[in-house]
C-alpha cells in the first residue's frame, strides 16, 4: 500500500509538472505594455490540489468501474481484460455519466506497460522456448507475418496508408499473453503439450514485438528517411539495442544481483519491493533517456536481469503485484478510446478484421503445427488459444499513434477497430478452447481411417497433467523444519523448502534439497513449490497470522493437500484448524504434556493414570 502511495505522489507531481507559463497566461490572457506596470500577480491555488483530486477520482473510478465489470465477466467464464476494457467505455468520454480525465490514465498506463514487460522478462526462460523451438520458432514467424500481411492489405481497403496498414497488421498479429495462461490453466494445460508449444509460440510472438518496438521509432520517427537514410537509422537503432543490451546483461548482471542480495539482508520486504520497483522504472527510464529505444524494451531487458537472479520468484511474488492494478488502468484506457459511434459508422472494418484474428490466424496456426507432425488435437488446442488480441497490440497502436505514424484523425478508428476487435475475440476465446475435444472427436469419427485414429490415445496422455514431482512442501527451515525435512528424506519422501532467508536457501541447495526464495503467503511461489501435485504441506514456522493465508492459498490451489502446522500457543489452534490444517501442533499444549508426563513419572504415577492424565492435557490444551 505504501507504494502505491509513493506512485500516486509520483504521478501527483507529473500532472503538476506542466509548464507554468500556462497558469500565466490563463490568469493574464492580455500581454502587457512595456511601460505599464504589470498586475500583481493574483495568489494561486496549492499546485497539489485540483490536479490531485483529478488523479484520485480518475484513479477510483477507472478500478472501481473495472472491479464492477471485472467481477461480472468473471462470474459469466469470461477474462476479467474484457471487463476492463468494457469499464475504460464506460468511464470514457464518449459515454454519458462518470468521464475520466484520459491523459492521468494513460500516463498510469504507461507505468503499466513498464511493469507488464518487466513481468514479461522475468518470466522468460530460454530453455522453454529451445524445448520447442522446431514448431514454435517458424510457426510464430509464418503466423505474425501472415496475420501482419493480411492486416496491412486489409489496412489499405480500408483506405489507410501502408505505414498505418502495417503497424494495424502487426498489431493484430501477437496475441495476449495473459488471455493465453488463463485459459490454458483454467482447462489444465498450461503444462501439458499444448501449453509449452503455445506459451513458446508465445514467447516468440513477444521476442517480435519487443523488436517492432525498437524498428518503429527509427523507420517512422520523426528522425527517419527514405532508402539509404532508413537503412543508416535502422543500423543505428540495432547498435543502440546492442549496446543496451550489453550493458545491461553485463553490467546490470553484476550489480542488481549484488543490489538485491544486499537489500534481501535487511529482510525488510518494502525494502525490497521498492529496489525493484526502481530497478523496473529506472532501466525502462534510463533505456529511453540514454539509448533512445522505447521504455517498454528497457524494462523487458530488466525484468530478465532479475529474472535470471535467484530473486526472480520474490521478485514477482512481492513486487508485481501492482503490476497488475496499473496493467488494469493500461485497458481501461485503452477502453477510454473507444467510440461505439464510430463502430456502427464502419462495420466491415470490424468485421474484416475479427476474420483475421478468429479465421487467418488459428487456420495458419494449425496447419503449421500439423505439417510438424503434432497430433490433431494439439494443433485445434494451440490455433485455437492463440486466436485473440490483447496488450501487445494496444502497446503497438499506441506506439504508433505517439510516432505519428498513426495521425491523431486515424488513430481514433485504429485504437477503436482493435479495441472492438480485442473485446470479442477475448470473450469468444474461453468458449471456443471448450469446443476443441467435441470438434477433435467429430474430426476423427468423420474421417475413420485405422491410421489415424491412434492419434487420440497418445495425444490425451500427453494432454495429462505433469507427474508430481513434489511429494511434500515444508515453509520455514528453523529447528523444526530442518528436522521434518531430514525426516522426509530418510522416508523416501522428496520435499521442497520454502524460505524467506536466501542465506538459509544457498545453504540447503548445498545439501542437493529443493529450495526456494520467497514468502509462501504468495501464489505465486506455492506454485513454483509444486503445489499441485503436492500431498502434504508442513507449516514448520508458528507464526499464526501468516500460517492461516498460507493454509487458504494452499486449499485453494490443492483441495486435496493435507495441512500439518505449528502454532506457537494454544488459542491458536482454532483459527489454524478452521483455516483447513488438519493437523494443528501447539508451543504450549506439547510442553504442558511433557511437563505433566516428567512429573507423573517422578511421583511414580501408575500407567492407568498417565493415560487419564494425557487425556486430560490433550482435550484440555490440544483440541
């Protein structure tokens, strides 16, 4: 919350940041004589006052809009991104009632960006995309430049010219990513066949775009030429991105890993979160500044340097979580632009291009993935997932629109086809994956061929989930948990530690034991643990509060999981038994056993006592 705070104080300043001299001019519209005295200039209102309270309202109306219609879209099975699009329509200024002030969006928007790429690169992994490079490498290539092609073709029956043609095309060409996860987790297949050839299709679509994102300024900016001259830009843009990227794989390399150890020491987590926060902003700032390329590559570039760090799940566990707020603000301004007037004056432009993204993409998708020789329904579930538009393609249009290659009197038509365009391909997405194991089914019955029906039996179980490979999951490596540990190991039983110390992490990983960095309250790092195929989890640290989120984020990922936890006192036990552990074990209520049993024992108490005893402690102290 406090970060939020800072950037709203950030985004506070920006908006006051405005030359001054239009306050002059407005409070003294007539220029005066140079012999006359000037007018004493009249007190002005606090710089911080009205500009804030325009950030606040635009701020809570724009989330307030997009929780309302999030909420809704998500309860009809639908992405929440079409909520928030919805919700930029309805606070826009083409709507009646509530108008937000569009330019404090789109500079939150802007930080969005900043933070989507930098998740973007901190969640790339090289070798998953080498893992499947023979489909995804050429596929992603074939499908962006037939997508691009037809969008820019498309583009000039529309009557635009070819550089609107091209980066319309290219808009339309990349598909969400955050669409894409969804609905593959949401049918569990994020880790089967189709989800690596997808998410490394994927990756490669994304490779494209952060290079569209460096070419555009230097073909279309306002320094570009024609023939030679392009050729001089686009080779010095290539130098730049070069030398960016040198410089901060090699030397961001070395110091943001040293910068994070050294924070992640103080185990302050606003600390930590903050030198993220700055790492994001200040390489995505920097990149534009220094090197001239746009932010949204500088931050992608800093996201992998983390990403590459054994801080990378903290980091996204803990830092990124405003991402998402500012990713919201990012659609509902893009939502903001939309004209529904402007629809209904020009259908077929919508319609034409709802048949490239839902048609030409997933029938090029498919028909690459099947000349690769992947089973049927893994070439419908691949072509399928990707057949949508989402925040690449609204990063591309706005781009454009900044460079003017898109001229303000176009850009309003542009930014509403793909909004337009983005709103139902995203709500038909879900349904249309729902659809993939009737239509591979009726495929292969219609066909009936003996060589072919095989295919179904191989393809669903490689369509089943990973094996497990998390036995049990152990939070906290203190006394007790080093012990429960050892204990697993001895049984054949394979655990992953979860820590909040790094030290303590680089220390078990010497011991060939599975470890992990990062706070087990978060999702995000229970699912890197494996919590999904785990069947136990051990809460080993005894701090009460932070054991009951982690047992709700546990039941919610794994219904099934069985929960033992420790408590440090016995008023405890409740609240960590109705959060869902099944197994509860109290600081207090085991000493008071131990103590009581030392002193029967001393008394020479009889056994039949000692067991009445027991009994006594335990219903009194334990359940």
């Amino acid at each position: 919350m406090h970060f939020f705070v800072l950037m709203l104080a950030l985004l506070g300043w920006m908006a006051d940041a405005a030359p001054a001299a239009a306050d002059v001019r407005a409070a003294n519209p007539h220029p005066v004589a140079n012999d006359a005295q000037p007018h004493e200039a009249e007190p002005q209102p606090h710089r911080g006052g009205q500009p804030n309270i325009d950030l606040i309202l635009t701020l809570t109306g724009g989330l307030a809009a997009a929780l309302v219609l999030g909420y809704i879209t998500q309860q009809l099975q639908l992405s929440p991104i079409v909520g928030y699009l919805l919700a930029g329509i309805a606070v826009g200024p083409h709507t009646p009632g509530f108008e937000a002030d569009l330019h404090l969006a789109e500079q939150m928007a802007e930080i969005g960006v900043i933070l989507l790429m930098f998740g973007v690169g901190l969640h790339f992994h090289l070798k998953e995309l080498l893992a499947v490079r023979s489909v995804a490498v050429p596929g992603a290539l074939v499908q962006s430049i037939t997508a691009t092609v037809l969008g820019a073709l498309a583009g000039r029956l529309f009557g635009w010219d070819w550089s609107i043609s091209f980066v319309f095309g290219g808009a339309i060409s990349v598909a969400s990513t955050v669409v894409l996860v969804r609905v593959l987790s949401d049918n569990r297949a994020l880790h089967t066949r189709v989800g690596h050839v997808a998410v490394g299709w994927l990756v490669v679509e994304d490779l494209l775009t952060v290079v569209a994102l460096v070419l555009l300024p230097s073909l279309f900016g306002n320094d570009a030429q024609g023939g030679w001259g392009v050729a001089i830009a686009l080779g010095l843009a290539l130098v730049k991105m070069g030398t960016l990227v040198a410089v901060v794989f090699v030397v961001g390399g070395r110091l943001v890993p040293w910068l994070l150890d050294r924070v992640a020491s103080t185990r302050s987590r606003e600390l930590f979160t903050l030198t993220v926060l700055v790492i994001a902003l200040g390489i995505a700032v920097g990149s534009a500044t220094v090197f001239g390329v746009s932010m949204a590559l500088g931050a992608f570039l800093a996201g992998m340097i983390v990403g590459r760090s054994e801080f990378s799940l903290r980091a996204a566990s803990e830092a990124l979580p405003m991402r998402d707020a500012f990713a919201v603000l990012f659609f509902v301004s893009v939502g903001m632009l939309l004209d529904p007037r402007q629809l209904l004056e020009s259908p077929m432009v919508i319609l034409c291009t709802l048949a490239i993204v839902l048609v030409a993409k997933p029938a090029s998708a498919m028909l690459i993935v099947l000349l690769m020789r992947y089973p049927l329904k893994v070439a419908l579930s691949v072509s399928i997932a990707l057949a949508q538009i989402g925040e690449f393609s609204f990063i591309l249009a706005t781009l454009g629109k900044q460079l003017k290659i898109v001229p303000d009197v176009m850009a309003d038509e542009v930014i509403n086809t793909l909004v337009a365009a983005a709103i139902v391909s995203i709500t038909l997405n879900p349904l249309l994956y729902r659809m993939v194991g009737p239509i591979d089914q009726w495929l292969l019955s219609w066909r009936k061929t003996p060589a072919q029906q095989p295919v179904a039996k191989p393809d669903q179980e490689e369509d089943s989930e990973e094996s497990p490979r998390h036995r049990a999951i152990v939070v906290g490596y203190g006394p007790v948990g080093k012990t429960v540990t050892q204990l697993l190991l001895d049984n054949g039983i394979t655990p992953t530690v979860i820590e909040l110390n790094h030290e303590t992490v680089r220390r078990i990983k010497t011991f060939d034991v599975a470890a992990i960095y990062g706070d087990a309250s978060r999702p995000d790092v229970l699912v890197e643990a494996g919590i999904a195929e785990a069947e136990n989890l051990i809460l080993s640290s005894g701090t009460s509060q932070t054991d009951e989120e982690i047992i709700r984020r546990a039941k919610e990922l794994n219904p099934k999981i069985r929960i033992l936890a420790r408590s440090q006192y016995v008023r405890e036990l409740p609240k960590l038994r109705h959060a869902g552990a099944e197994e509860v074990f109290s600081g207090e209520g085991e000493v008071a056993m131990a103590m009581t049993m030392a002193i029967l024992r001393r008394l020479g108490a009889t056994p039949e006592q000692i067991d009445r005893e027991r009994e006594r402690v335990t219903s009194e102290f334990l359940k």
